[in-house]
C-alpha cells in the first residue's frame, strides 16, 4: 500500500488551479495502467508531511467534496487526525501538539456514513471508470451486477452529464431524490453518490 505521492503534485496543481482538475483525473486514470492489476493506493490528502486540505479548499462544500472523492477512489480512504473536524493546523510528529476539536465544524457524522459505504465489495474487486472532470468528477464502479456512480462538483457547476439511464435515484449521501433527465443530472453543493444495478449504467 502506498501514498499517492505520485500524483501529490497534479491535486495541488488542481488545488491552484481549477482549469488544472483535468490532468488530475488524467494521472489517477494512468495509476490503472501503470501499476499492477492489485495495487492499493491510500488516498491521503493529507497527512504529517502535507499541509492539511482544508487549509488548501475554498469552503466547506469544496472540502466534503475533495473528502467523498478521496472515499470513491480506487484504493484505502485515509482519515488524519482531527480531519472529521476540519482542522487546519498541520501537527508536528516530534512536538507536544494537541488536536484542536471543535464540534462546531464536525462532520463526523458525514465521515462515517462514507467509511459505511466504502466497506462494499464493490470497492475491493470492482472496475473504476472517470466519466467527466470538467469542473464536476463522474467516477463508477462496477462489480457482478452492482454499480455506484459518484459525482463531485469541485468548481459550483449546476449540471453535469452521467452514465446513467434516465430516472429517479437516490444520493446516499443525504437521502435527496435526485432525477436523471436526457442523460443530465442537476447537482448542487453536496457530493453526489448513487447505489444501483449494473444495467441502470450507461
């Protein structure tokens, strides 16, 4: 299992850059092809040599949205110390440096519902597809007749294309019914993921 140092630098650039977001997915979509077929990444968007993300995202919508993405990808979900509660003050492995929590900004319940979802099988044996990164992240996996699709609106958009045949479902995330319409789906502020059936894919 190993850090995602490799592309550390395209989620920063992106970070920086929102037209950057694109090579991001890009380099993720290479790890596939670069790497053997059982490699494990940890998805860890922070940690005790990186700044922490919140310091680096625009709000608290951006940051949630970072944090279900790291959950959707391929490979371990990483929590570091104190991210549930969007701490932005890197800690020092070698200093006294106490976790400030802080109940007001606390997204346990929202870290726990995504650490819920990723112990599926599907995330284990499943094949990862990146639909779209134009400002908004459409990733799916696919597993026997299971699929989840995620989608991650990163830079405020309103609407974006998915694979998915046209219908109500549902967002795991906070129980909103949400409609596919011509292959489109409105998305808002919250990160977007639906649990289906395979043939509901596109």
């Amino acid at each position: 299992i190993l850090y995602d140092y490799d592309i550390f630098d395209d989620m920063n650039h992106y970070l920086q850059d929102p037209q950057a977001l694109k090579d991001w997915m890009i380099s993720v979509d290479k790890q596939d092809v670069i790497y053997p077929a059982n490699y494990i990444k940890l998805r860890s968007f922070e940690n005790h040599d990186q700044p922490r993300l919140r310091s680096k995202v625009r709000d608290e919508h951006h940051f949630k949205n970072m944090v279900a993405l790291s959950f959707f990808m391929k490979g371990t979900a990483f929590i570091y110390a104190g991210m549930e509660h969007q701490v932005t003050h890197q800690p020092s492995l070698f200093e006294y440096d106490v976790i400030p929590w802080n109940q007001t900004t606390s997204l346990e319940p929202f870290f726990k519902r995504l650490a819920q979802f990723k112990k599926q099988p599907i995330f284990a044996y499943g094949h990862t597809l990146i639909h779209e990164h134009d400002g908004v992240v459409v990733m799916s996996h696919h597993y026997q007749n299971h699929a989840v699709v995620g989608v991650f609106n990163l830079e405020g958009k309103t609407e974006v294309k998915v694979p998915l045949i046209d219908g109500t479902y549902t967002n795991f995330i906070d129980e909103k019914e949400i409609i596919v319409t011509k292959g489109i789906l409105p998305v808002y502020d919250e990160p977007i993921i639906i649990d289906t059936l395979k043939e509901h894919i596109i």
